[in-house]
C-alpha cells in the first residue's frame, strides 16, 4: 500500500486526467511515464436508486477514519447538451470535497453504451500512480457496465435493493459472474430477509457454477450501517492480478492502442485524393479499397 506521508498533487493530477480525457498532445507521454502502484481498485455498480454514491460516501469516511488515502471516480450520464457530467460529485459527496486525503471526480459517460467513460481505464491508471491506497468507481449502473467495471477492478460490489426481485430471476445471465461482494442496500425495508435469502439460496452451490464463494452483505448506507463489515472485506480481499476478466481487457486496450498507432502513419489528406481518384471509376467498392489500400501501407512499411 502507499505510504500515507505521500503528498498527492490534486491540481496536476486533475489536468492529467482533463489531458487525457481531451486526448490533448502529451497525453501518451504522459501514460508512458506512470508508476507501478498497488493501490486496490474498487468497483461500484447497481440498478439507479440502490445507493451507490451513499454506499461510497460512507466507504470514503470509513477509510479515511483509518488513515488511508481515497480517489473516487464518479462516471455519470451525459448531458444530451454539452456532453459533461449530468450528476455533481460536490452534491453528493460535499463532505469529502476539501480533504486532504480524497479526491473525487466526476465524469461524463459521453454516451458510452457501457456505462463508463471511453477513457475510464487510462484515467484510472493515473490516478491510481497517483499515491492513492484506493481508487472507487462508481458506475452509471447501465447493461454492460457491470461486465466492463469488472474488469477494471480489483474487487466489484454489485448493489441490490430489497424490492430486486427481477434482478434475481436474470443473475444467472452475468451478474454471479462479474460480483465479487452483494450488498443489499436499504436492508431496513419490508422484504429485505426474504431476498436475502432467497440470494443465499441462488448464490449455493445447488445453483451458483461460477466455482467462487460471494458474499452477501447487508447495508443502510445512508446511516453508515453495515458499512465496517463491508470495509473490513475489502481490506482483507485478496487480489487477483491475472483473471480472464482483466486479461481480456487488456488484450481489447493493447489491440485498440496498436490500432491507434498504425492510423497515425496514415496520411489523411493523401488518402482522401486517391479515394476521390477510385471512386470516379466504375465498380468502386469502399470495402475492397480500404482493404487494398492496408496491404499497401503494410508492404510499403517492410521496404
């Protein structure tokens, strides 16, 4: 873990993550130069309305009441207006908004169909170099981001409320296999035993294949109830660098990074005029051309 007498840059740390967001020039030198960290990241995702950011805003007190430093990254949905963050982290987490030992940023999904920003995993990277013992992200709560947190974090909370019980006849669809912790949040309501256990039972070994044990928690975030339970796990989870869950994401970044820097080799303005040439002729097949035309630069490249 960080050394707690480490001083985090908040202000140069926050430029880092608007470069890399913006993707302005210096941003790749930027990431070639982060630092190895062993900071824990922490995952948050659930249905809207179960509570995640009183679910983080109490792991946050909870944390720092034992000293350790904590960056949240809070993705919300985008403004259909100019394209920023429609939820504030200062509304939601005030509390934290000045101490010395958070940093809380929010950040737009920019339309994501995963629920996470497009750069989520550079940014987390960064922060994570930054000196933190813990980075949270807090998810939109949307389809896919359940799978893509998942293999982001080290360790992933899948949040329910009591009155989920639509959720529970869909688990076996993916959500036994990317939760690494059920919290039941609002665990005060009427019914809440009862999908307790009725999650216990799917969660067995009668039904639950995935091969892992996940335990279920039960919570009032609100009223900070449950939450040194639920800390308690995290501190003691034990990380799994290397799961299928990661190592296919980093294949999709690395590919996608790869791709990226082949298409700066590519000229633009040159392939528009032999395109304008082609297209002029009959048959054209934009297929073909784009196809032809990545030969070309590859064999051009081995001379």
């Amino acid at each position: 873990m960080p050394s707690n007498n480490i001083h985090i840059d908040v202000k140069t740390l926050a430029r880092g993550i608007s470069l890399i967001e913006n993707q302005v020039e210096g941003f790749e030198e930027l990431l070639l130069n982060l630092k190895p960290s062993s900071a824990k990241i922490i995952g948050i995702t659930g249905a809207p309305g179960a509570g995640k950011s009183s679910l983080t805003d109490a792991l946050i007190g909870e944390m720092v009441a034992v000293k350790k430093k904590v960056a949240v990254l809070c993705v919300d949905p985008s403004s259909p207006f100019n394209k920023g963050a429609l939820l504030g982290d200062r509304i939601r987490m005030s509390e934290w908004y000045n101490h010395p030992d958070v940093f809380i940023r929010s950040l737009a999904s920019k339309g994501s169909l995963g629920g996470l920003h497009p750069k989520i995993f550079e940014i987390t990277d960064l922060v994570k170099s930054s000196g933190f013992d813990y980075v949270i992200i807090e998810t939109v709560g949307v389809g896919q981001s359940e799978v893509d947190i998942a293999a982001i974090a080290d360790i992933t909370i899948v949040m329910l409320v009591p009155e989920g019980g639509d959720i529970i006849q869909t688990m076996k669809a993916g959500l036994m296999e990317v939760a690494d912790i059920f919290v039941i949040n609002k665990s005060d309501r009427p019914g809440s035993e009862n999908f307790y256990n009725t999650l216990i039972q799917i969660l067995g070994p009668a039904f639950n294949h995935t091969g892992k044990e996940i335990p279920v928690l039960k919570t009032i975030a609100i009223e900070k109830k449950g939450i040194p339970d639920l800390y308690q796990k995290i501190e003691k989870w034990n990380i799994e660098n290397y799961s299928p869950h990661k190592i296919n994401l980093l294949s999709e970044k690395i590919w996608a990074l790869i791709q990226n820097e082949k298409m700066k080799e590519l000229d633009q303005e040159k392939m528009k005029m032999q395109i304008e040439e082609a297209a002029s002729k009959p048959g054209f097949n934009m297929y073909a051309f784009a196809k032809n035309y990545g030969k070309k630069k590859i064999e051009n490249n081995k001379d």
